[in-house]
C-alpha cells in the first residue's frame, strides 16, 4: 500500500478564534459543518456522514489554537487531520490551516473536499 500525502491548506477566516475553535473542536460545532452527525465517548469522536461511521481520537488540543484527530481505523497508523489557528500579531487577521493525508492520486479530490467543507464553516460562521 502507498504511503499517504501530507497536505496543507490555508483559509482566512474572519472569525475571532475562540469562535472558530468552538466549531473545530466540539461535536456540536463539527455537526454543523463538517459531519451529518459526531458523537463523543471519553476523547473519542465518531464521525458520520451518509449513515458511515468513522472514528478518530482527539490527541492533541490547545484551547483556540489547534486541534488534531488520529484516525482509529485507518490503515496506516498515524494518520490524522488537524486545525491550526493563527492569528496575526500585527493585523489581527485570523487564518485557519488545515492538515490531513491522502492517496496521492487523491490530492485534488481531498483539496476541493476540504474547500468546500471551510465553505461551508465559513457559511455558518458568517463570514
């Protein structure tokens, strides 16, 4: 089996990150856009969309600031999609960047997944 991609995404979001984080972070938030349901058992996350289950671990966390989730039923250990929070110092500017792996005959397909999902998010954040 071919190793996965890392791929690196960056969206401005014109949100403060307290917000932002609560919709990255919580299963109620990732509900709203990234999911059509998340439920939570401990730091466990079950995602599902189209009645298919997927379960991840949120193994990394720091409030307004990141969020990452190893995938529990992935073939290769270690993969795992994760949510960088930056603000700019000088400009206030908010942007939001996203990490995850993928088939490397699959990049384009998870960009644009990933595009319009943070439209989506953007969409509900109001921005």
């Amino acid at each position: 089996m071919a190793l996965k991609s890392k791929i690196q995404l960056e969206f401005p979001i014109n949100c403060s990150p307290k917000v932002l984080y609560n919709r990255l972070s919580t299963a109620s938030g990732l509900a709203e856009w990234f999911a059509d349901d998340v439920k939570v058992k401990g730091k466990n996350f079950i995602f599902v969309w189209e009645g298919s289950e997927q379960h991840a671990e949120k193994t990394l966390h720091k409030e307004s600031k990141l969020v990452r989730f190893t995938w529990l039923d992935d073939e290769e250990e270690g993969t795992y999609f994760e949510f960088r929070i930056n603000k700019d110092e000088l400009t206030g500017d908010v942007s939001l960047i996203v990490i995850d792996f993928s088939d490397e005959d699959e990049e384009e397909e998870t960009t644009d997944l990933w595009n319009s999902q943070i439209s989506d998010l953007k969409h509900i954040l109001g921005c």
